[in-house]
C-alpha cells in the first residue's frame, strides 16, 4: 500500500521528480549543448580496463586535426626501436663529387632528420657543422646541391588545402630541410608614410607594399602563390610598435637547404662556382656514387623530437616521421608510413572505420577518427612497455605545450595529459586524466562543423572537468 502510495505521488507531484540529480552523462550533455546547434560532438571517457562512463556518439566519424599526431607518434614507439639514442639513421650528410678538370659540387644529403639548424647559436645538428668541414677540405667548389631522393617526391600530404602552402603549416616536405623548411620575414616600422624595414627575406624575392603609419592598429598581409618564390607583404603597420616575425613556407626544401649551405660556405671564404640545385628522383646517378662523404650532422634522441611533435603540435616534423616509418619498411612515402601505422591500430584492435587517415599531422580534411576508436588505441597504448614515455610526450593540462593555458585553474591543472587538435571547423582532446580520487581515465573529445563564432574548445573541456570531479 505505501509504495502504491507513492507511486501515485510521484506521478501527480512533477516537481517532486525534477528534483532528482542529473547523472553525469546528462551533465555531460547539458555542457556540450551550450555550443548551440549545428556543432557535432563525439566524446568517449573510459577507465584503463574499458568501461565507458560517458559515451556520446561514440561511433561517429569526425575530423581529428592534430590529433592525428597520436597515431604517427604513437606507431613510433611501438615500431622503431632505439627512441632514446642519437638518431644516426636519420643524420644529414655532406659529400663531395668530384668534376674533372673542376672545383668538385657538394652533395648536401638528407635522411629525414627534421631538427637541421642554421642558426647562428645552434649548438647540435647544425648546418655550421658541415659547412666547417667543407671548408676544411677546400677552398673551391661548383655546384651545391640539396639531395631529398631518401623519400619519395611527396611535398604535401592527401588534402593539403592551397591556401595553407604558402605558409609554415603548409610549407613543403621532403627528406632533406633545414630550420622546419620555413623563411622568417622579420618586419620593423620606421618613419609614418615610409614602407617598413624587411630583413631576413634573402631566399624570398619581397615585394614590399606595407605602410608605416602613425596611429592605429599594425595589420600586415602576406601573400604567396603556390611554387613561387615572390611574396608580397601589404598593410599598416604602427610607428613605434613592435618588430614583427612573419614565417613562411618553402615549396623547395632540398633546394633551400642547398641554398643556406652555399652562403655558408661563402662566409667561410669557399668560392662558389656552380648553381644551387635540388634533387628529388629516386634514382641513383653514377656519378652521385662517386661522391666522399666529409661529415655529417648526428641529430639528437628521435623520442625527444616525438615529444616536440606532441608538445607544440609540429606538423613538419610529424610529416616527416611518417615517412621515416614508410622508409623503415621499405616503402618512403605517405602510403608506406600509413600502412604502418594501419599495423599499430591492427594491433590495437582499433577498426577500420574507427580511423581513416590521409597524412602524418592532421593538416588533410579527409582524416576521419571515431571517439571509441581513439580510446581503444589510448587503453592499448597505456599497458605497452613504452605506454609512460607516451604519455610522457603529451602536452599537461595548464602545464606546457598547447594546453599551457587550457585547465590552468581548475581541477585538471597537472593532471590532464592530452594532445589537442584544431582545424577550420573542428576541434579535438585526447589522453589520460586523472580524477579527484587518483583514477586514471582515458578520453576522446572531438568536435565537428563548428560555427567560426563557437568556442568548442570550451565546451569540451568544460565537460572533462565534469568528468573528473564526479570520480
């Protein structure tokens, strides 16, 4: 009788029932919704052993941006051994090719090391080092020549969009670069009505359209197309403000290495007497056979440059480890590095259609990746012998890398390990965090068809805290 009582009050006292707490899945969804329509979310939060405790369109397929450096950098630790000692299959060399009857070319080679300086205070893999040892050898050369045949001739990835060429997320890729194959145009203002001052363009022929002005806001423009070398710079920018950095891509690596080498070696007092040049074919040439090798720039630790692509979402550097594990099985490509890490995700019982991917970065619009999918590859990932040093890489929560200035005051601040992602109309978290309680959970947040004036990032982010303060 008592409970048929309550029954029927329950059932006439609505308010009674509005009463009750919401549970952590409506929490989550009530947080994601504040992003209004139209945005399609995807998020999984499961414990190490696979039990999901919030799970929203799990199976959908989304666009990762750079989470797609998760499965590159993850299929690294599981498939190339020594990640912790020099790098010496991957070290730049110099040779010499000897011309008869002339001053012999120099062969700048490149085997995929993507941390190749000429910076005036570098101190490791510097271009300085190989220049120093040419002059050592002689005081006359001909042609200087950037060599990339280690890989195939595949400057961009499936899907690179033109637009993002000419710039330093778009710039080109190949076995052979120096300084992220990216041209830094340093801008400083001058007197109102006079174009401002341009240094360090020397690779880059400037067109210099922008305006020094006296007051307002300083809105500079730059433009390249695609497979030139002229880059026009328009726009104001503000008397007694600051210098500006604007970084652009390279169409050409090899030939830009071969580039910065050469006025190196005229630095050091080396006559330069031949033409700067690239090669790309993969077929050897006799007389590159011939050619003696004077040095090499030994990199450092590959797993330390994992832990930069991780950190601060470095696409070149991502492109790069792609290929190298192409390379590693015989196949120096895009395709050859994606089957490799199509083996990983087998490995990981991670399906097909769970991850979809078009290159080593997450720059391509055809990456597809489902919530459930990241989070099963994250759990596998977790009981490998490499899992620490993993999750080690990742960026930490109001910590450093791109999430330095995300959960920086919540309860997530150095306890959330995660690799972000962001892309014209998608945004994407996936890693480790752990709750109130000491828990470890593994994550998947990933966000599509965004508006330009929705902050998704927020939402998420929002509904992890959620997530960590109910355990």
């Amino acid at each position: 009788m008592r409970a048929l009582l309550l029954a029927a009050l329950l059932m006439a006292s609505p308010a009674i029932a509005q009463q009750a707490p919401l549970t952590l899945q409506q929490q989550v969804e009530a947080k994601l919704a504040e992003a209004g329509p139209g945005v399609r979310f995807g998020l999984v939060v499961a414990t190490l052993d696979g039990r999901e405790i919030v799970s929203l369109n799990p199976d959908g397929r989304f666009v990762p941006a750079s989470n797609t450096k998760l499965f590159t950098t993850l299929a690294a630790f599981e498939l190339l051994p020594g990640l912790d000692q020099p790098d010496r299959d991957g070290a730049t060399r110099v040779l010499l090719r000897p011309v008869r009857g002339k001053a012999p070319d120099v062969m700048l080679e490149g085997r995929g090391d993507a941390r190749l300086s000429s910076a005036p205070d570098c101190q490791t893999d510097c271009l300085a080092t190989l220049a120093d040892a040419v002059a050592a050898r002689t005081r006359r050369v001909g042609a200087v020549i950037g060599d990339s045949r280690a890989f195939l001739d595949e400057r961009w990835s499936f899907g690179m969009s033109w637009n993002n060429i000419p710039t330093r997320s778009g710039t080109g890729l190949g076995a052979l670069i120096i300084d992220g194959n990216e041209v830094a145009l340093r801008v400083a203002p001058v007197t109102a009505g006079q174009p401002p001052r341009v240094v360090g363009g020397g690779y880059m022929e400037v067109v210099n359209e922008a305006v020094t002005v006296a007051a307002g806001k300083s809105a500079l423009e730059v433009t390249r197309l695609p497979g030139s070398r002229q880059v026009r710079l328009s726009g104001t920018v503000v008397a007694g403000a600051a210098e500006e950095v604007l970084r652009l891509g390279v169409d050409d690596p090899a030939h830009y290495a071969a580039w910065r080498l050469a006025r190196m070696l005229e630095e050091r007092g080396v006559r330069v007497g031949g033409a700067v040049a690239s090669l790309y074919q993969p077929q050897p040439s006799p007389a590159v056979a011939q050619a003696v090798e004077v040095a090499r720039a030994e990199p450092g630790p590959l797993g330390e440059d994992i832990a930069t692509i991780n950190k601060v979402s470095q696409n070149v550097h991502a492109e790069l480890l792609l290929r190298r594990l192409g390379a590693a099985r015989g196949k120096p490509n895009v395709a050859g590095g994606l089957e490799a890490v199509r083996e990983v995700l087998n490995r990981a019982s991670v399906p097909e259609r769970a991850a979809t991917l078009a290159d080593g970065s997450g720059m391509s619009p055809y990456n597809r990746v489902s919530p459930r999918g990241v989070v099963t590859l994250l759990r596998w990932a977790a009981g490998r012998p490499w899992g620490a040093a993993f999750r080690a890489s990742l960026p930490i929560g109001g910590v450093d890398g791109t999430l330095g200035r995300r959960f920086a005051s919540g309860a997530l601040k150095g306890r959330l390990f995660a690799k972000t992602g962001s892309l014209t109309a998608a945004s994407a978290v996936s890693g480790y965090l752990l709750t109130a309680r000491g828990e470890t959970l593994v994550f998947s947040a990933l966000a599509s068809d965004v508006p330009e004036d929705v902050r998704a990032t927020a939402m998420m982010d929002g509904a992890l805290e959620l997530v960590a303060a109910s355990r």
